[in-house]
C-alpha cells in the first residue's frame, strides 16, 4: 500500500516544481501563466490526492484506468479536473469517458472510434489530445510522426471528440540536447495541425510535453502542460494491482 504524502510535504514540492517552471518559462520570454501543472498520481493514495488538490493542483493526471475508477469512487479529485495520460484500452473507454475532463493518449483511430462511440452514448464532448511516439520507439504507445495529421483530421470528422493538441512522451534515455531536439520537433508538429486545421478547429491550444526530469526543457520547447510526479510526491512505490 503506497504511504500517504502529508500536505506540508507536497506543497513544499508544488511550490519548488513551480518556481522552476516560471524560471524555465521566462527564460524563454514566456508567460508562466500559460503553462498548466499537471500532477501525475499514478500509484498515490486518495488522501495524497487530495492534500496536492489542496496544495494548489488543479489538474491531476492518472495513468491506469484501475486507479482511476478507485479514486473517482473515492471522490479523491473533488476541486480538481482529471486528465487520462497512459496508455489506453479500447475496452477500457466506458470507464474514462466522460468521467475525465481530457485523454491525453489518443494514437489509433480504432481507439479514436471507441472513444467517439462511447462518447455519444453517454452524449458528452470529449477533449482529447494525439500521442505522438516522438522517438520512434518500438516499446512505447503513440502514434507515428507521419500518422499525426491523419489522426487529428479523423478527429475532425468525429462530432463528440475535440481536438485539443498533442502529448509526447520522449526517451528515458534521452540527454538533455535530444529532449530539447524531440520537444522542437513535437512543437512544429504542434504548430502544423494548428495552421492546417486551426480554421476549422480553433480549440486547438495544449501541447503537453514534460515529466519530472525534463520539464522545464520542454518549457524552453514550447510546452503548454507538463506531467509531474516523482517531483510532487517522491520516488513511486511498486505497484501491486489487488485482484
């Protein structure tokens, strides 16, 4: 069972990871405000969830569909919106949509399509974002580079999804100069799907790249949304699912 993390801690944490973030943002003649935290809580208990919640997060981002069941039962997200960010089965949709406030982690149409079926039956409007496999790995969700646009036009043509911009997820292994070539090359990918569908889509507006060890290169990239955890709530205990 992961330890609870007490409110001192977390916002002694929130308030480090954000002071970097307006250093990385102003250093790159941006405006801190226009970059959202989000606060990865994959493997954190409810009571962790709500002391981030009280601490200043606003959006927390949960990476398995388990936790995320549990957590909602638990009303753990209550002042806070909810983001989708890992890897997602298409028979796993009924219990994301509509019940978080975006899905980070878009890559296929046929999981584009359980989304949009699953959308209309329950009759919402579902923010999505595309991932894209910026680095090419075999291991790693996310759609191809060269798939991207035909994935955003897809969405386009889908009238319960709506498009909001693009999620990458570099390397581990990456340095810093590869982090900061992958972040460039998803901004451009990010700036194409705008001028190309902008007209057509003007909601268009989230390009969420960054993790606790990168972010604020990803900043310095052109991020308008990083995913944090092991800088809010410490090294991740082992996951064990019950059942």
């Amino acid at each position: 069972m992961p330890e609870t993390k007490s409110y001192e801690t977390i916002a002694a944490n929130v308030a480090a990871v954000r002071e970097n973030m307006r250093r990385a943002a102003e250093a790159a003649g941006r405006d801190p405000g226009e970059i959202t935290l989000v606060a990865a809580t994959k493997v954190q208990t409810s009571e962790t969830i709500r002391n981030a919640i009280q601490a200043g997060i606003t959006v927390c981002g949960e990476n398995r569909v388990q936790e995320l069941v549990a957590h909602l039962e638990d009303n753990a997200y209550e002042g806070a919106k909810v983001h989708f960010i890992g890897h997602l089965q298409t028979n796993k949709v009924k219990f994301v949509v509509g019940k978080v406030d975006m899905i980070e982690s878009i890559d296929s149409v046929r999981l584009m399509d359980a989304v949009e079926k699953q959308a209309a039956k329950v009759d919402v409007i579902q923010d999505i974002l595309l991932e894209v496999n910026i680095g090419d790995e075999e291991s790693k969700g996310g759609a191809a580079i060269d798939e991207i646009m035909a994935l955003a036009r897809h969405a386009m043509e889908c009238p319960h999804l709506n498009l909001r911009g693009i999620m990458c997820i570099p390397p581990a292994t990456a340095s810093d100069e590869e982090n900061r070539a992958f972040f460039r090359e998803t901004y451009q990918l990010f700036v194409d799907m705008k001028e190309k569908l902008g007209d057509n889509n003007p909601n268009i507006d989230c390009l969420s790249m960054g993790m606790s060890g990168d972010y604020p290169l990803a900043i310095e990239g052109g991020s308008t949304m990083v995913r944090v955890g092991t800088a809010l709530f410490g090294a991740r205990p082992p996951w064990h699912p019950q059942g």
